[in-house]
C-alpha cells in the first residue's frame, strides 16, 4: 500500500511535474481544498472516481510508482520538487495559495463545467477554478 504522501506526489508529478512551482502549488491547492471541504482523507479525495485524470487509468500512476521505489527519480528535479510539495501540502498547517477547487489543460480537453465555475489563475498550461457559491 502507497502512502498518502507519495500518492499526492505521484498526482503532482503526473498532472503537474512539467509545470513551474507555482502551477505545482495551484495543482496543490485544488487537492488540499478539496480535501479539507470534504474532510476526507487525502487518498479518498485524490482516488474519487473522475476527478484527477492521471488516476483515471493508472497505467501511468503504477508505473511511475514503481519507478520510484526503484530509485530511478531521486535525482530528478521534477520528482523533487513534487514529492517536497507534497510533504509540505499534506501538513494541517499549510496555506492554501490558489483557492480553487477545479482545473484542466485547455489544450488537452475542456469540460462543461467551467461555464459554472469562476476563474481564478492561469498558471503554465493549466486554467484553475472555484466552485461559484453565488448561484
């Protein structure tokens, strides 16, 4: 069994790790607001059926987990950074940066439900959004 903290890393490297650090953090925020709304565990949130799409197949997810326990990313700056974030972002006392609850690559889909939400940055290759309480 994975550890919380190593599945978080895996989703930020899968969904983020071409990304700069603040779009690692945004992608950061959306999962830690996610969670501490649902007051879910981490891996509930990450592994809800549709919601991150790096853990819609795991062909990906498995194979970098293995990768890992390998040894083959130490060295690798990406992989660093993701699994330091995590470390960091999975701790009760970190500060949500980006409040968002949703984002996507408009260059790979765009969903239906961004009409319904308010932007709130675009970071690298990802748009990132908050739920709107208004309607």
């Amino acid at each position: 069994m994975i550890n919380e903290v190593l599945l978080f890393a895996i989703l930020l490297m899968l969904e983020a790790g071409g990304e700069p650090w603040r779009g690692k953090v945004a992608v950061a925020d959306c999962v830690v607001t996610r969670q501490r709304r649902s007051e879910k565990s981490f891996t509930a949130v990450m592994l809800a059926r549709k919601q991150f799409s790096c853990f819609n197949n795991m062909r990906k997810a498995r194979k970098l987990i293995k990768e890992v326990e390998a040894g083959k990313h130490k060295n690798d700056q990406a992989w660093v950074a993701c699994l330091t974030l995590a470390r960091l972002a999975h701790q009760p006392q970190y500060r949500v940066k980006t409040h968002c609850t949703h984002y996507f690559n408009p260059q790979l889909v765009w969903p239906a439900w961004e009409k319904s939400m308010v932007l709130v940055a675009v970071v690298g290759n990802h748009r990132f959004y908050e739920e709107n309480t208004k309607w």
